[in-house]
C-alpha cells in the first residue's frame, strides 16, 4: 500500500461527528463517574462538587469533552434507581456546561439523557447501544444531539456470561450496525452517530484485545470510532507480573496512553480516558504521523 493510500485509510472514518467541533486529531474523552463504586475511580468525584472540579481539571489536563455518569457498569454491578442517578448527574453537568465544558452524558436512560441535554450536555453516550432502555433512540432523535451507540450484550450483573464469539470482531460489527440502522430508522441522522465496541463489556481480554487490533474493520461501519479502554481489565491482564496478578486499575495510565496512541494511529475519532493529559499527548504524537495533506 502506498504512503497516501495509508494515510488517507487512517484519516477515513476519524471523520466530524455533526454538532461537536472538528477537531483535526482523535479526541480526549475525560470520564468523571459520580459513582461511588465505578470500578478505577468510584467514590472520588461523589459529589458534585467534586465532580465538577475533576471535570474541569480534566479539561485544564487537555480534555475535549467530559464524559459524566452516574452508575456504576463495573462487572457484577447492580442497576442504581433513576432518581439517584439523576441526582448524581444532572447538577454536574449544568455546572460544567456553565463553566464551558463540553459535556457528554453516560447514561442508559431516556429520561436522564434528556434532562442532561436540557441541562447543557452536548453528547448521549450510551454503554447499551440504545437497547437498555427503548425510550432512549427515540429521545436522543428528538434532542437532535449526537450519540454514541456501544457494544453491549447485558447489564452489568451477569455480562461476563455473554462474552461468547467464534470471530469477535465480526459479531460486534454486525451488532453495532444493528444499532446504527435501528438508530437511523428512528430518525437520527447518520452524521451524528459514534459507534464504539464496548471494551470489557462482556468481553475477555483476548476479545478486548483482538478488537483494538481490528480497529480498521469497525471502521467500516462509516462512523467515527470511540475506544474507551481506560484501566479496564484487559490492561492489567496483559501487565500482570509471573504470578499472574494484574495492577491496581490506578497502575494502568501508562498502558492506557500506549492504547490511546494505538487507537488514535489506527484513526480512532475518540478515546475515554480518566487520566487525561499523557493520552493527550499520546494522541499529538499519532496524530503528527499523520499529517494533514
Ligand atoms: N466504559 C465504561 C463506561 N462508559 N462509555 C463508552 N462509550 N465506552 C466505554 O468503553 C465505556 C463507557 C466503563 O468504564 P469506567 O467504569 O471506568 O467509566
């Protein structure tokens, strides 16, 4: 293949998502989980504010968007009822729109996703695709905002029984365009859509593994490509030591820049991270290989 043919593949489908700035690289997603039991960072950000200076402290760090939820989708993890999760998120996202963050909502539910819009939010991003909760594609048609479709097989309690696949990268492409089309038919226009594969999301690490390694396949879906493998378990599998044992999730933000760097190189249009400002850079120096023509 030639230099400008390769170029021009990994710039394909990093693509501008209608309705956020272009940005001429892949993008930092800063997470902020209002939670106190999400699986790197539950309990740090637990109020709101709290939340929110984390969330503009992401943003100083080199954010581009922050990513606030408010349950937990940890594996194993219970469902939190929908008036905590809006009281965990809905003040966190005014304050940080006010303070001129860009802000997205990690949510599975209509009603919450709505409200955030209403408060400032600018992005849905929905770990279920849309399936959660059936109210949730028609809302997000309705707010004209973009969305982010995941990979999803189930709710965290027992997902790790659905990480079943002959060819892994083949099933969670013909998924995710289930969700897009299911997306499209209800009226969401195809320039706002995001489709990610929901890393650890009823995934092993081998799965986890072999999709970041078929980043270019997921691109044939034509929509921009956010990774979210932030600390996630995969990481610590492959930097466990001889015993087998993986490092804490807060050991992970080396492995987690080197990921970024990967995705962004492979034309990721975003990746979700908690530590912001090493993947920031990671993504500059993918991005400086691929200059713009
Ligand atoms: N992962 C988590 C939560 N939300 N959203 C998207 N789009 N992609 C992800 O991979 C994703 C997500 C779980 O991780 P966390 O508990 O560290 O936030």
């Amino acid at each position: 293949m030639s230099t400008a043919v390769h170029r021009s593949d990994r710039r394909r489908g990093r693509g501008a998502v209608e309705g956020l700035p272009d940005w001429d690289r892949c993008a930092v997603m800063g997470v902020v989980n209002v939670t106190p039991d999400s699986f790197s960072d539950g309990g740090h950000w637990f109020d709101t504010a709290a939340a929110v200076k984390r969330g503009l402290s992401l943003v100083a760090d080199g954010a581009d968007l922050v990513d606030v939820g408010g349950e937990s989708t940890r594996p194993g993890a219970s469902r939190v009822d929908e008036d905590e999760e809006m009281r965990r998120v809905i003040p966190v996202v005014r304050e940080l729109a006010a303070e001129g963050a860009l802000v997205s909502v990690d949510t599975m539910r209509a009603t919450v996703a709505r409200c955030a819009v209403e408060a400032g939010a600018v992005l849905v991003n929905d770990v279920s695709g849309g399936l959660a909760d059936l109210g949730m594609i028609p809302t997000v048609a309705d707010c004209g905002v973009p969305f982010v479709l995941m990979h999803w097989r189930g709710f965290s309690h027992d997902m790790n029984s659905r990480a079943v696949y002959g060819d892994v990268v083949a099933e969670v492409v013909a998924e995710l365009q289930d969700r897009v089309d299911a997306a499209l038919a209800a009226g969401i226009a195809a320039e706002r859509l995001v489709v990610d594969p929901g890393l650890g999301f009823a995934k092993e690490a081998r799965h986890d593994l072999a999709l970041v390694a078929g980043l270019a396949d997921l691109r044939t879906l034509g929509r921009p490509v956010l990774v979210g493998g932030s600390r996630k378990r995969f990481l610590g599998h492959v930097l466990a030591g001889p015993d087998g044992t993986p490092p804490p999730a807060r050991a992970r933000d080396a492995a987690t820049s080197a990921l970024s760097a990967i995705a962004a190189h492979e034309g990721a249009w975003a990746v979700r991270v908690h530590a912001v400002r090493a993947t920031a850079d990671a993504v500059r120096v993918a991005r400086a290989l691929t200059p713009p023509e």
